[in-house]
C-alpha cells in the first residue's frame, strides 16, 4: 500500500468515526450549558432563588468528571462504541426526565444522572478516533471531534433564550433530548455491518491494575497535572467577567456571554486552520504559539475597557486553549494503546477537576489582590506551562 493509500484510508476512517459518534458528542455538549440562561425562569417557576437553580450547571459537570474513572475501564472491558451507545440512549431519557421534573429536586437529580450518561461520549470517542488514527493524523482527527464539542457547547447557550421564549424551560430540556435521540439514531445507522467488538469481563481489581499500569508511564501524571492546570487557568475566570466588566462600566451579564462565545468561536477558528498550522509548525511550535496567544488574551481581560477588547481576548483565548489542550489529548491517547479508554477517562477526570477548581483559585486572588493581577498572574502561568508542554517529547 503506498503512503497515498495510507493517507486515503487514515481519512475514511476518520470520516466514519464523526459521522457515528460526532452527533452523540454534540448533544452531549449541548445539554451542558443550557440550563444557564434560564436560570431565573427555573427559580421563579419553583419558587427560589437564582443561586440555588444556578447549581444545576455543577449537577450536570460534576457528575460528568466524577463518572470517569469507572467508565474508562468498562469501555475498555465490554467496548467502547457499546458504552457510548448506552451512554447516549440514557441521556436522552434523562434529559425528557429533566423536562417533566416537578420540582427542583427531582430536576437536580436528572441533571446529576445526565451530566453521568454525557461523560460517555467525548472522552470515549476520543479514544475511539486513537484506535482508529495513526498518530501522524491524530491531532488533526482530534480537532474535527471537538468542532461537535464546541457547536455542542455555543449553540447550547444561543438556543436556550428563544427556544424558552417560546417553549419555556422545559422546552429547552425536551429539545437537548430530541437531540440525544438523533445522536443515539445516528449512532445506530453508522454502525451498521461495523465488526461486534469483543467483550471481557469487568473487574474493579483489573481496572485498578490498569490505572496502575497507565500511571506507570513517565508521560501520564506531568500530562494529567498539565490538563488540570490547564483547565483551571484558562476557565477559572469565566464566572468573574460579567463582575469585571460592570466594575468597568464596559457591560453585564449580556456581555461577558458574547466574550465567553467568542471563546468558542476561537475554537472553531482553530479546528479549521489545525491542519496547516500543525503542518507549518509541528505540535510543539503550536502549543508555543498558544502559550503566547493565551497570555495576551488573558492580559486583555485583565486590562479591558471596551467590549471589542474583551471580545477579541474571548477569540483569542479560544484558539489558544485548543492549540494547547489539542496537543495534550494527542499525547494522552498514547498512554496506553491497550487501554485507552482509561488513560483519556483519566485525562477527562483531571481536566473537569482543574475547571472545577479553577474558579476557587481565583475567587481568592480577585479577594486578595484582586481580578486583574489575578488574570495577569495566570498569563505568565499559561504561557509557562505551554512552553514546558512543547519543550517535553511528544
């Protein structure tokens, strides 16, 4: 086979890959922050306060990092396209679930047991596109599948306003469960004539082992410290910038959100332009070039006085995080070839750990020094842990 058959095939499989499990990683993204915007809506409907119907975006993520660590193994045991099939079948009951809840417990229940059911989709096709990649493809493979995270995730936020303008809040679940069921029927479609993957037996005593023998490996915990500091430098701020930008008389709530979507926008800027960057630069010259671009965003935030400027550090801190996280979750789906499922469960626990510590760290440095010493402290640290990251071998 020559090296243009090669790249032909690394392709197809690639395509099919998305074209099975893309959809799935979508509604998964999508049912994450689309509770946000109807907060108020949720509260009044129950009669509470906004700050306890805002805890429904922790009962969906927390459950999602928590949830790694066992379905790794079990991916692993019983195959992964069966779990994220399983996976995706339950969210789609628990999100109606969600919709019919008659009270604010019971909602919170759905929302933990939904946020559970999604943690089998992006980690897991992850692993899938690095059985099915070769490594000198699999950044570029990597990049597609975040496009359906990133979609997911904006378009989760930019529905929820109309649709619960129209339908109100429940009709803003029932909508994230229609979308799970496309995602399970699609799913179901592409796998077709697709080979029976084998299964074994599932034994925690095994999967320890396996934990074991992953972090045995040099490369895994300086990568998976690197995805949790990671993951709370670039997030931790998101909650402080509707607060910084009314200190600033530059906007509110309204605002902060179009900066906080112009972070996804750089996402998809950068899942467009990945292949030739990578191409041009090789993964370490990248993930320098994303060090730089996220200390400047960070910096913008911390020194904006108009909107633009806080827009513009959204894009930019965007493409930067996805130049940098992209290159971390290559190398972690070569921890371990036999049991990638659990080392990118590993790699999706620290990285859900870091977001959810992020927001602690600067909380008490807006308290102490305030926010924008703050974030221009986590720019230096940005670009510091991104230099260390391409200075490492890949």
């Amino acid at each position: 086979m020559t090296a243009a058959d090669d790249d032909a095939s690394s392709r197809a499989r690639m395509r099919r890959v998305l074209a099975m499990y893309g959809p799935a990683v979508f509604a998964g993204a999508l049912a994450t922050r689309a509770t946000d915007p109807v907060v108020a809506e949720i509260a009044a409907d129950f009669g509470t306060t906004a700050a306890q119907a805002a805890l429904l975006g922790t009962a969906y993520t927390l459950p999602f990092a928590l949830v790694q660590p066992i379905l790794g193994p079990i991916a692993d045991s019983v195959g992964k396209r069966r779990v994220v099939t399983i996976c995706i079948a339950l969210l789609a009951v628990l999100l109606l679930g969600a919709a019919l809840a008659a009270s604010l417990g019971w909602l919170m229940a759905f929302r933990a047991l939904s946020g559970a059911a999604a943690g089998g989709m992006m980690p897991l096709t992850l692993a899938i596109m690095g059985d099915a990649v070769p490594l000198k493809d699999r950044q570029v493979a990597l990049s597609r599948i975040l496009v359906f995270g990133i979609s997911g995730q904006i378009a989760g936020g930019a529905m929820a306003g109309p649709v619960a303008a129209l339908a109100g809040w429940r009709g803003v679940l029932v909508l994230c469960a229609v979308s799970a069921a496309a995602g399970l029927l699609a799913l179901l479609l592409a796998a077709r004539g697709a080979p029976a993957e084998p299964v074994t037996r599932y034994d925690p005593v095994i999967a320890a082992k396996r934990y074991r023998t992953i972090l045995q490996n040099p490369s895994a915990i300086p990568l998976y410290a690197t995805v949790a500091v990671e993951g709370a430098l670039v997030f931790g701020s998101f909650p402080f910038l509707a607060t910084l930008m009314m200190d600033r008389g530059i906007g509110g709530t309204a605002e902060a959100g179009y900066a906080i979507g112009a972070f996804g926008a750089g996402g998809l800027l950068y899942a467009a332009v990945a292949r030739p960057l990578l191409g041009r630069f090789g993964q370490a010259g990248v993930v320098r070039i994303g060090g730089g671009l996220g200390a400047a965003a960070l910096a913008g935030f911390a020194v904006a006085g108009a909107l633009w400027v806080a827009a513009l550090a959204g894009v930019l801190l965007g493409m930067a995080f996805y130049m940098i996280h992209n290159a971390i979750q290559t190398r972690a789906t070569e921890l371990s070839q036999a049991f990638r499922g659990s080392a990118i469960s590993l790699h999706a626990f620290s990285f859900f750990a870091g977001q959810s510590l992020g927001p602690i760290a600067f909380g008490l440095g807006a308290a102490t020094v305030g926010l924008g010493p703050s974030l221009g402290l986590a720019a230096v640290l940005l670009a510091a842990l991104a230099w260390l990251l391409a200075r490492r071998p890949a």
